[in-house]
C-alpha cells in the first residue's frame, strides 16, 4: 500500500512524538484477537513512523468488517522493557493507533 496524503494526514500522533502503549486488559473480552505486546504495554517509545492506514486485524481474525486503522513503527529502548541490554538497545514494533496514547 502506498503512503497517500490522506492516510498521512489522518494520523494522530507524528514521527519523534512520544507514545505510551495503553496498559488495557482486552483479553477479557470474548472475541477478541490481540495485535499488541503484552511487554509492550504501560511502556513509552517514540514514533519513527507512521506506514498508512490498514485494515484493523483484531476484526480480520474473527471474519468482521475491518474499519481502517493507522500502523505506526514506534521505538523502545529496550533495558526497560527486558530488563537487559545496554544503553543505545532498542526494540521496534508496529503498534496500531487505537493501542496508543500520548506520553
């Protein structure tokens, strides 16, 4: 898919912005198909970038209409989250929008 003004342009959060993950528990709710890192969760990173506008997987795994969501590559540093590693490590993961907050 290419990057269009208009998917873009609807994005909430920009490169170099500072996120937190939400810290919600969906897992509780029956149906659902969860896309988001439970290590990843309650945890700040920075948007690197924003891919475009995709079809919400949480919906395509259970056959339901996908409303189109914005994909973001955010940036952690990484002792924080696995507790090892050294200063400069970092993990990056694509975290759609619905899963984010601002930090």
């Amino acid at each position: 898919m290419s990057l269009g003004a208009r998917e873009v342009g609807s994005a909430r959060f920009s490169a170099g912005q500072a996120v937190r993950v939400k810290d919600s528990k969906p897992e509780q709710v029956a149906r659902l198909h969860l896309r988001t890192p439970h290590y990843a969760r309650g945890r700040i990173g920075r948007v690197e970038r924003v891919l475009g506008t995709f079809p919400n997987p949480e919906d395509i795994a259970f056959n339901r209409p996908a409303e189109p969501r914005v994909l973001y590559h955010v940036l952690f540093d990484q002792p924080p989250v696995w507790g090892e590693g050294q200063q400069g490590d970092t993990l990056l993961i694509e975290l759609f929008e619905h899963w984010l907050e601002e930090a």
